[in-house]
C-alpha cells in the first residue's frame, strides 16, 4: 500500500498547493473580491424577471417525448378534431379541456326521479356559469362547450333526460353500462356512475353520478377561452350549495394550479429556515471564551448570506437562459442553505485548526489548502451527482438538477471568494484588536486579572489556540465521537447495529412501491383532494383504449379484416379488458344491408351510406376516407380496460396493449390518454437506476482524483451502496413510492451521501497518530465538529418542511432526513470503526521537521507546533 499511499500524498501536495496559492490571493485582495463577487451575485440575480412557471402536471410530472406522447402527436394529427361538431369523449387524443361535478344523493341512491330533477336544476345551472375571452367578451358555456348531435356534449346529461327519468319513474329495467337512447343509439355510462349494482345486466342502484363537460378545443381561441371558463366553473362551483345532494368538482388544470397553488405557499417556510439558519451558524461560531475581539459570530452571518445569494444567483442565470421553474424546484433553496454552511463550518474548521502564530496570509492559505479540498470533493460530487439527473426524461427531475447543480456551482465560488475574504477581514479585525461589533479598537486583555463581564464588553484578545478559537458546539463531537467506537464492545455494537440496518433495508426494498398517487400533490383541504378521494374510491377506474390503424389498407380484403379480428380477440382476451364495450366500425358496418366488399371502390361507397345513418353518428370520426381514390387513409376501433388501480398494473396493461399491436402484421398501434401518465410507472425504475449508476460513476471518478486511495475507494463506494439501499428500503416505511419526486431525493442523496464520507476519510488521512485507532480519534477531532455543524445545519435546512402541506415538500422533509441521518450515522460510526480496524497504513513524521513554525513557502499545517500537512507515508 506503500505507492498508494504515496499517490495519495503527491495528489493531496499538489490540490494543496493550488488552493493554497488561492487562498493567499484572496488574503491579499479581500475587499476587491468581496465587492466584485456582491456585484457579480447581484447582476445575476437580475435574471429572475425572465422566470417562467411551468405548472402542467402532464408536462412536468410524465416522461418527456415518451411514446404515449408521441402516439398522441400522431393522433392528433391523424383524426381531425370534431369537438365544435361531432365531439365523443373516448377519441380524444388527450384529456382537453373540461369541468366535472360529480353528485351524492342524501338518500343514497340515484335511481330516483325526485333527485334527478333536482340534479336538472344543477345541470341548468352549469349553463348559467360565463366567462370572458381573451378580449373580453363574455362567452357562455351554449358558445364553447364541444358539441355532439347538436347539443353540449355533457356526460352524464343522460341522467336528465326525459328518457331515463321517465324509466326510473315507471320502473322501466335500466340496462348497464350501455342506456338505450331512441335517437342516439347505445349511450354509455358505466364510467359516470359510482358504486353501481348490478343484476343480470340491469342496474339496480349507484350512489353517485358525474356531470362532465367538455369544451372546444378546435383552435387556438377555444383553448385559450376553455380555460378562462375553468376557473369561472371552479368559482362558481365554490358557492353552489344543496339541501338534496352533495358535490364535488374539478377541471382538467385543477390539479395543476392547486399543486402551484400548494407549493407556493409552503415556499413561504425558507424565510423562517433562512432565520433559523443564522440563528444557529452565528451560536456555532460564538467562541468558548469571553472575549469580544476573537468572536466569530459574523462570520456565521456571511456564511448564510454568501449561500443565499448563491441561491438567488442560480435562480438568476437558470431563469436568464431559458430554465422553466417547476414546482419541485421551490425545494431547492432549503438544499442548498444547508450546503452553504456545511460548507461554511468546514472552512471555519480549517481555519481553527490553523497556526496562530503565523501571517493572516498564511493562515487563509493554509485554511484553504485543508478545508479547500474537503469541499471542493463534496462540492464536485454534488454538482455531479445532479448533472447526471439532468439527463432525466422527468421535466421535473431535470430542471431541479439543473437549478440545483448550477447553485451548487455558485455555493462553492461564493465560499471561497466572499466568504474567504469575509474570513480574511474577520481576522484583520482580530489582529488590530477590534471589537466584533462595532469594530473599536479595545485595549488587550491582561489574561484574567479582569472580571469576565469587563472582559466581555471592553476587552479582548485574538486566540492563541485552537482551544480558544473553538464555539460550544464545536466540543460537543470532540467529546462523544471518539468514546463510541474506542472500545472493542462498542465497535461490535456499532457493526451489529448496521448489519440490522442493512437488513431491514433489504426487506424494505422487496415491498417498495412504483407510481404517485396524484391526489398526494395538492392539500388535502383542497377542493381536488375530496374530487379525486370521491372519484378514485367509488367509480371504476377503466380507461377507453384505442385500436389505431394510421395507415391505407384495402378494408375489403378478407384477409385483412380477419387479422383485424385476430387483434381484437386477442386484446379481448386479456382479464384487464372489458368484454361488453367495444365501438367497432366495421362489425357494425359488416351488418348492415349497404356492406359491399366486392371491391375496395364498393366497400368504401357502402361505407357512406352506412356513416349516413344517424344512429351510426358516433364511427363517423372513426374513419379518414380518401374520396378521390375511394380508399380508407385511417381508422380506430375502441374498447374499454378493466377498473386497473396499481400504478404497476396500470403501467403493466400499457405495454401488454403495445405487445398486442407489435405483434401483429398489421400497420397498428395501441392509444390511451392515460398511457401518458401510465409511462411513468414503466420509466421510473429504469429512469432511476440508470440515473444512479451514473452519478455513481461520476462520483466514483472524484473521489479516486482526490483520494486516489483503493482502500478509501472501496470505503466509500461500500458506504454510498449502504446509504442508497437504506433510502430505497425506508421509503415504504415512511409511506413513499418510487416516483419522479422522490427520484430527485434518491439522486440528491448520492451526494449528500459522500459528503460525510468523504469529510471523515480526509479528516483521517491527514491525521497522525502512533495507531489507526489514534489516528481516527485524531480525524474525528477535525472533521467531527464540520460533520456535526453540517447535519444540523441540513435539517435545519428542511426542518420546517415537516408543516409544509403539499407532498412534494414534505416528501423531500422525509428523505431528506433519513438521508442526513444515514449519512451521518455511516459517517462518524461505522467509517471510524471500519478505520481504525482496517484503515490505510500509518503516517510516520518526518524525523527532519523541527518543532516550530514554518518558513514562509513550506506546505503543511502547524497546529501549534506540530505539523499537520503533507505527510510522509509508509
């Protein structure tokens, strides 16, 4: 291990020297760099006015370019939209544009002519509701609802109609799930009924039934109009009361703005975690002793403010260049606060442990040589880990890594720019002998021939020791970290203890979970949280799925039409499809007495005749004819899935369909609106490995540059696997599942999971001592109390989340906190046992180093008279 070591050494001297070299730069230009740095954070900041929200949950929380979407694309641009005319709910290439109410008698059932007059009242009501366009006009629902056999096409409008309530009136059996209409044919409405029960194909009873509206969408004036009259629809709805039923409702964007809506609000919580922030970093930097000139609390100040305006500065430049802003992205400043003063703390560290009796130059540069590297390792391996997240398919997961890893980038240039020169004034302060404060020169302490309250306010000194630089709580993890591994009893605990921990893990990952439940993203005293809550628990969940044929086929061929039919009794066949729904163009077509196939010319002529038919109004966009060749371009026929509620299962359905397709020889493919969410519970696994197995990858290559060590390597490679299986196994215990939000806390704890590590393996590497087990108590005492402000520093940092109301918050509060204390816990627990049992080789001082300070030039640290620094390696 001897050249190993060596490695070690030659790579450390040289990232030393380099920071070094740096830091005695700044000690020398400390206010010009304070000043450039203020105004370049400020500059940038200015990019915020470019912000641009993206809310649509579709865009943000679903695969990007996923091939729902693109089947979607193809669609749309296949069959015309007939929204303004012919509009039917199950050929819609997307979820549009619509309002819902979904009604609950108080007697418990609808099948009662009572209440479904009452119900008219509501439906009358929903054409009252107006709205404006974009130039102000007022527009009603009659002017932009879409439109089918001459009216809105309501879902639920059947419920109604003169037709159903006079069955229910005369107790005319109610078939199900399709409704006889005399004029328009089979209606169905299994999907628009709750807790339906049934006999024998008739409905007996059903406690709830929907009212869906659906509004154009056949050019730009609709859309943009449409969504106007949402939020007039979720306004007036606000106000609408019953004495005879209860309601609940929603739009197609409700979900979207309540989520904005709920993250906005819980943003409001950094201005409480900012000021916890400075409360704690100016306690922790309050020196031991009772002195007002050796104080450091400003510089708990700086610190916080260096890492806000790097917070504020990543948001700038992201904004400036086109980054859209997702709700996951509000999360981000609460990350990077606490990076900042773990950061903060460490460089504090270094300059503690530094010789006081050398130069203030000296000092910055020798502060940077050792506290430099630790950060600069977890810095690169934060902003790694993130960058490997902005190749995510995930809106959401990308552009949080990118926010993120961009004020990772600008935390770390703001530490060792202005808060190294806030050090360097700091310490030009000391050494005139300032007060902290108000920065009057005060004359020296003569050691205690003054009282302790003379000495607080009028007096003062620089320290002349680590011992006396040090704050309470740097002597906390001093005290008690070296007490728990030193015994042999006490490292078999610790080991035992992670064996347990490990094991649990590996049962929490048998039983996690795949999927996100959308009803989790908003509040639950939202007004969508009761919507999705009535309609996920009592009305079926199935999903019309459609049968796409995009291409030209001769229709009229036997042959063709019999893998036609092979298709469909093979999707058929599947116990996640519907057998009593299926809208087949052309069965129905074969039936009818105008069904020619002697030619394609007569097949298609036949057609006409039969699409004239009223009663056959629901196929017509079913069917793209060329009317110069007399040949179909394009068409679809649609069947309905099964109630499918498990995310998996839903995701497992999704390419069950597209097997079926693929594997017919027909030009086909298989289209749901849901498969645009559904992907995501195909992707997330795969998205997420994959993810980590790069940033992973990356880090790796980090840390083997700086600490170019296999036993460190192995190490933390060992340790990062532990954390990643711990935060996989606990999620099902804190109520979680794989998803796109907590995807970002997996990637993000990569880094935060080498950061402990990596401050402990530094800490130990350049620590003496005659034995590894002293030489890790020695590594403790400088990377320990860093470690120690760095974990408190981070959970104040997300603290405050565990009141945020919205999932995506308090989800991040969640993993967050295991990720810290699993961090932590392999940090100073089993890293140290691991060690000092079986850590690289022992350091041997140089025998020619003489006790004293160091010249001017020479690398290393004093700590006060012992050389700390490049150490010579067996």
């Amino acid at each position: 291990m001897a050249g190993c070591n060596k490695c070690y050494e030659f790579i450390e001297r040289k990232i030393g020297d380099g920071l070094e070299t740096y830091g005695r730069f700044v000690a020398r230009h400390p206010v010009k760099i304070l000043l450039i740095m203020l105004l370049a954070n400020g500059l940038l900041s200015l990019g915020m006015f470019r912000l641009n929200y993206v809310i649509d949950v579709q865009k943000v929380y679903a695969p990007l370019n996923s091939q729902a979407i693109k089947d979607s694309d193809k669609l749309a641009n296949t069959f015309p939209d007939t929204s303004g005319s012919a509009f039917l709910a199950y050929q819609m290439p997307d979820f549009g544009k619509q309002a819902e109410v979904i009604v609950k008698p108080l007697n418990g059932d609808i099948l009662n002519a009572t209440f479904l007059n009452q119900v008219k009242t509501l439906y009358d009501f929903l054409y009252t509701i107006s709205s404006t366009d974009a130039d102000g006009k007022p527009v009603n629902l009659q002017q932009i609802c879409a439109r089918s056999f001459g009216n809105c096409s309501i879902d639920g409008d059947i419920f109604v109609g003169n037709e159903f309530i006079y069955a229910v009136t005369t107790g005319t059996p109610i078939s199900y799930p399709s409704f006889m209409h005399s004029t328009r044919g089979p209606v169905y409405y299994e999907q628009i009924v709750g807790n339906a029960q049934v006999n024998s194909g008739v409905l007996q009873s059903a406690s709830m039934l929907s009212l869906r509206v659906t509004l154009r969408t056949d050019s730009s004036y609709y859309s943009d109009t449409a969504k106007n009259w949402q939020n007039s629809f979720i306004d007036r709805m606000k106000e609408y009361s019953s004495n005879d039923f209860e309601i609940v409702f929603s739009t197609a964007d409700s979900l979207s703005t309540e989520l904005n809506d709920n993250v906005s609000g819980d943003i409001a919580f950094f201005s409480v975690t900012f000021t916890l922030m400075i409360t704690y970093a100016c306690f922790a930097t309050m020196t031991a002793r009772c002195d007002v000139v050796g104080q450091k609390q400003n510089l708990g100040y700086a610190g916080v403010i260096a890492a806000a305006l790097a917070i504020a500065s990543a948001f700038g430049l992201c904004c400036a260049v086109g980054v859209d802003f997702v709700s996951i992205v509000g999360v981000m400043p609460f990350l990077i606060i606490g990076i900042g003063v773990d950061d903060m703390f460490m460089l504090i560290s270094g300059l503690i442990n530094s010789d006081f009796s050398s130069t203030i130059e000296k000092r910055i540069g020798n502060t940077m040589r050792t506290s430099g590297v630790s950060i600069t390792i977890t810095s690169l391996t934060d902003l790694l880990a993130f960058a490997a997240g902005t190749s995510s398919v995930f809106l959401s997961v990308r552009n949080f890594c990118i926010f993120s890893g961009v004020a990772v980038v600008f935390c770390y240039i703001n530490q060792v720019t202005i808060f190294a020169a806030c050090i360097t004034i700091n310490e030009n302060r000391t050494e005139q002998n300032r007060h902290y404060m108000t920065c009057r020169v005060l004359e020296k302490s003569s050691e205690d021939t003054n009282p302790d309250c003379y000495k607080f306010c009028c007096t003062g000194r620089k320290p002349k020791s680590t011992r006396e630089a040090e704050s309470f709580l740097d002597k906390v993890p001093k005290w008690i970290l070296p007490r728990l591994f030193a015994p042999v009893r006490g490292k078999i605990i610790i080991l035992l203890l992670f064996c347990v921990y490990l094991a649990v893990s590996i049962l929490g990952v048998t039983e996690m979970k795949q999927g996100l439940d959308l009803r989790n993203l908003v509040d639950p005293d939202s007004y969508y949280y009761k919507y999705r809550e009535w309609l996920d628990n009592n009305f079926p969940g199935g999903t019309p799925v459609s049968i796409v044929f995009p291409d030209k086929m001769t229709y009229s061929d036997f042959k063709i039409q019999s893998q036609i039919n092979d298709l469909i009794t093979t999707a058929n066949s599947e116990d996640t499809v519907q057998n009593n729904f299926e809208i087949n163009w052309l069965s129905s077509y074969k039936m009818y007495p105008t069904y020619d196939n002697s030619s394609e010319a007569n097949f298609v002529t036949g057609l006409w005749s039969f699409l004239a038919d009223i009663t056959n109004n629901r196929f017509r966009n079913d069917i793209i004819i060329d009317n110069s060749s007399l040949t179909i371009r394009s068409s679809r026929i649609h069947f309905m899935s099964e109630s499918i509620k498990d995310s998996q299962d839903q995701g497992n359905f999704m390419l069950t369909m597209r097997d079926i397709a693929d594997d017919s020889s027909l030009s086909v493919f298989m289209f749901s609106p849901a498969f645009i969410f559904y992907e995501q519970y195909v992707v997330v696994l795969s998205q997420t490995l994959q993810t980590m197995g790069i940033a992973v990858a990356m880090v790796f290559f980090v840390t083997f540059i700086f600490m170019p060590h296999p036993l460190l390597l192995v190490y933390v490679s060992v340790a990062v696997a532990m954390i990643t299986v711990g935060i996989f196994g606990f999620l099902p215990f804190l109520g979680l599942t794989l998803s796109s939000i907590t995807m970002i806390h997996i990637i993000m704890s990569i880094g935060f999971s080498v950061d402990f590590v990596a401050h402990i393996c530094h800490g130990y590497m350049i620590s003496e001592g005659e034995s590894r087990n002293e030489r890790m108590r020695n590594g403790l005492n400088k990377a320990g109390a860093p470690i120690f402000h760095g974990a408190v520093s981070s959970i104040l940092g997300v603290v405050m989340l565990a009141a945020a109301k919205s999932y995506v918050f308090f989800s991040f509060f969640k993993v967050m906190s295991i990720v810290i204390t699993f961090g932590i816990a392999h940090a100073v627990l089993l890293l140290p046992v691991i060690l000092s049992l079986i850590g690289p080789s022992l350091p041997k001082l140089k025998p020619e180093v003489p006790h004293k300070t160091k010249l001017e030039g020479q690398t290393g640290i004093e700590l006060n008279g012992v050389t700390n620094g490049a150490l010579k390696v067996a």
